[in-house]
C-alpha cells in the first residue's frame, strides 16, 4: 500500500507541475521554451516539489502567485 501512496503522489506532482506550467505559460505571456528556461533557470519543478503538501490543498492561483513571489524574490523578471 506504501508505494501507491507514493505513485499517487508522483502523479499528483506531475499533474500540479504541468497545470502551474500552462498557467504560468498564460499569464505571463510567454511561449513554451521561454516558459520552460525560466522553469529550469529558477528550479520551478523543485520548489513545486518540495511545496506539493502545501500546493496539493491549494488552488492553483494561489499556487502560482507563490510562485510568483519566489520568482520576484530570487530575481526574475515576469
């Protein structure tokens, strides 16, 4: 039973990663690969991971003005 709670939750992950991707990819008015340096460039995928507790109760605009913040606070420019 352990490991589907941990395949659930990889799955989970990859579907928040994604949906905030797209949201992000949207708002900010960026294409896909400009969209995924920033991603790449500021670790997204990691701080979304280490966040998934948080992130997985919230909606994903909250979600992603936390990430916002987190992109503001380290420098980048959206």
């Amino acid at each position: 039973m352990g490991g589907f709670v941990g395949e659930k939750q990889a799955d989970d992950l990859f579907l928040i990663q994604i949906r905030l991707f797209r949201l992000a990819q949207n708002k900010w008015n960026l294409d896909e690969e400009k969209c995924s340096e920033l991603f790449n460039r500021y670790k997204i995928y990691d701080y979304i991971e280490t966040c998934y507790e948080f992130f997985h109760v919230q909606g994903d605009e909250a979600n992603l003005a936390d990430i916002e913040n987190y992109l503001k606070n380290n420098g980048a420019e959206i």
